[in-house]
C-alpha cells in the first residue's frame, strides 16, 4: 500500500512538472522579447534621426558612425541588464495559474480515487473468500495443521468442510461435517450441509443423508436448504407426496415470480404426476392444494383428531423397563413417514389413552389435517431417539380416516 502511495506521488510530481514549468517559463521569455523588442524599436528610430541629420548636413559622417556605434552599445547593455531585472512586482497571471494547478491537481486526483475507485483493495486480503472457503493449496494446509493441532476448534472445522466441498473433495468435507456436528449438534444448517457433502460422496440422498436432513428439520422445520434436498430425495426413493410436501412449503418461503419459484413449482409438478401416475391418475385432495396460498390449505383443512388406547402385549412385556420412552404417532397412509403428530410417554403409563391432532404437529406443512387418512404408530424406544432402531418394540393400526375413535393399538412387534 505504501509503494502504491509512493508511486502515486511520482507521477503526480511528474505531472506537476510538465505543465507548471512550461507556464512558468513562458513569462520569463515573454517578458524578455518584449524588452528587446522595444529596445531595437527604439534603435530603429534614433538611426534613422540620425541618418535624416546626415541628409540634411546637421551631422558629419564621423559624428554619424560614432552616434550609432554608441546606441548600439547602450541597447547590448539594456538587454543584458533585463535578464535579471523583474519586469513588474505584480504576480503575473502565468505565475498564479501554474502554482493553482500545483496544489489542485495531486488534490483532485487523491479525491477522485477516494470517491470512484476502491481503496479497500490495497489492503491485504484474506485467504479465503466466498464466505469461508479457502481454495489455495497454501492456506489450506495451514488450515489443516490448525485443525490437528486443536481437532475442537469449529470455525476451522466449518471452513475446511466447505472448502473440500468446493473443491470436490466431498468425502474429506463429509468427514469434517460429521466432526462438526457433534461440536456443534443444534445448527440445522450443518446438519444440511453434511448431508449434501455425503450425497456428493455416494451419489444419492437415499440412506443416511436423508436422516441426516431429517435431523436438520428437526431443529429447524424451514431450512430452506434442508427442505430442498428432502424434497429431491424423495422424488429419488419414489415418495412423490413427500416431495410435494416438502416443495410445497420451501415455495411459501420464496418470492413469488422469482426464478427460484419457478423451478420449485416445476419440481411440484412432476411430483404431482409422477404420484398420480403411481395412484391411478389420482392425487389426494391435501396434496393438491400444497402449493396454493397458505389461507387456501388452511380452509381445507379440518380440525379432526383420532383418540384411542395404546397397550403392550404379554409377550414383550419381559423386554421393556417401565422407564423406557413409549411415542405415539399419526404418519400419512400415503405419503412422507415424518410425524405428523407426536406423543411421548413412559411404559410405565401403559395402557395410556391418546388424542393425536394438529395442535402436535412438528410443523405447520406436516400435520394430520393436510392428509386423507393416517396410520398411528406406538413404539417402545430403549434409547430414547424418535427415529426407529433395531430392538425397539412396536405396533401400529390400520389407515384411518380423521376423527377415528377408539382405536386400540398393541405393541407386539419387534423392530429388526
């Protein structure tokens, strides 16, 4: 920065120069012509006085020679004596015009750059750019060392996992992801961002990246990012009213008209085909009206519950402690496996009567009321996680229809 200052101020120098001396010279030589202009003017006059003395017999032509040898001597000394003589002590306008343009032009020019360029670039500039993302082999091994020198520092971990994304090194950025998260386990974004890095490594959002954006919409029901690749795995597995739910709440966050909608309602749209395709040529009323007005969906949607009563069967009675964790869930016949409305209770508490509605709901695009008919599922978790695992006690109903009554549901299954 302070060579570009130096550099700067040499030019303005040189500037100043060409264009103050020349002005400034110019009074000099024009005062000087005009002396010696005035001078010969005068010795033209005085000769020819003489000559016309000559003519006339008023001078002899020894007198006449030394006459002009005496005036030509006093013009040689008048000249001589105007080169350091100051033709007047009034400024002279060349002289004021030539000291302006000193001082102005360095300060219009520092001005102007202030105002029009960008002195922020002759700052130094970071290693990385693009919101954290390094992509120097330099800084990034220096990241690396960082990272193993303290394996616990988060913000390092995130800029080495989006760098290695960017540089298409997905499973070393899945990898620092998956640190990341279990730093920092309440960020829905990471949590999107794993997944996606994961899909990248394996080529599908099928499997664990999937758990992983469910987990993202657990902590966050809008994240917009998670909500878009859900969406685009369900498509991927064939849950196309899954992908219609989630598509159809990611487009109520976006600006209508924008290019963004239009391709979120292009995706809705071979959703609703590809589904009514798989049901028929039908599509649930609920799923149709997803990506309508959020006062439209609202209109349709009813306020029906499904009450009953949860029981464990002698058999498995052996295998559950009383204070193992007992979820009771309504889910869609048809569509997404997310909850649409959750219960937690204790195996203590069984049997236990139940009333699922939309007031459970774990957001506000996934409740029972957008849906034709439900499934309620009672599952007995050891460890306490809402998402199945291999051990856990289950049983579920028949699809019902809203409003159902007295429902009764045994848990007699085990989950392998």
């Amino acid at each position: 920065m302070t060579l570009f200052w130096f550099i700067c101020a040499a030019l303005s120098i040189v500037a100043i120069l060409f264009v103050a001396i020349p002005l400034w010279r110019g009074i000099s030589k024009s005062n000087s012509v005009e002396r010696d202009a005035a001078n010969l003017e005068i010795l033209r006059d005085q000769i020819t006085e003489m000559d016309n003395d000559l003519k006339n017999g008023l001078l002899t032509p020894e007198l006449h020679e030394q006459g002009k040898r005496e005036l030509q001597a006093r013009l040689l000394d008048e000249v001589g004596d105007s080169k350091g003589e100051e033709v007047s002590n009034k400024p002279h306008p060349l002289k004021i015009t030539a000291v302006v343009l000193a001082v102005l032009l360095p300060l219009a020019s520092v001005g102007l750059y202030l105002k029009i360029g960008n002195p922020n670039a002759l700052l130094p500039q970071p290693a990385f750019s693009g919101g954290g993302i390094v992509r120097d082999e330099a800084s990034l091994k220096a990241l690396e060392e960082k990272s193993a020198q303290n394996p616990n520092d988060p913000e390092v971990l995130f800029i080495l996992a989006r760098s290695y994304v960017e540089l298409g090194r997905y499973a070393d950025g899945a990898r620092k992801y998956d640190s990341l998260t279990r730093l920092v386990p309440n960020e829905a974004a990471l949590w999107a961002d794993y997944a996606d890095a994961l899909a990248m490594t394996h080529s599908t959002l099928v499997g664990a990246p999937t758990k992983l954006l469910d987990r993202a919409l657990e902590i966050d029901p809008n994240l917009a990012k998670a909500l878009a690749l859900s969406g685009t795995a369900a498509m991927e597995r064939g849950d196309y009213a899954a992908a219609l739910v989630y598509w159809g709440k990611l487009l109520k966050q976006i600006q209508p008209g924008s290019e963004d909608a239009k391709m979120i309602e292009e995706g809705l749209q071979q959703a609703r085909q590809m589904l009514a395709q798989s049901k028929g040529g039908k599509v649930a009323p609920a799923l149709e009206q997803i990506n309508e007005p959020p006062a439209t969906a609202q209109a349709a949607a009813g306020k029906e519950r499904i009450t009953g009563t949860v029981n464990l069967s002698d058999a498995l009675k052996s295998q559950a402690d009383p204070e193992d964790t007992v979820f009771v869930l309504a889910r869609a016949a048809e569509g997404p496996k997310m909850p649409l409305a959750i219960l937690r209770k204790q195996v203590k508490d069984l049997p236990v009567k139940f009333s699922l509605d939309d007031s459970m709901a774990m957001s506000p695009a996934m409740k029972m009321s957008n849906f034709d008919q439900v499934v309620v599922v009672a599952r007995v978790s050891k460890s306490g996680n809402a998402m199945p695992q291999a051990g856990d006690l289950m049983g579920m109903s028949k699809p019902l229809a809203l409003g159902s009554s007295g429902v009764k549901i045994s848990i007699d299954q085990q989950v392998r």
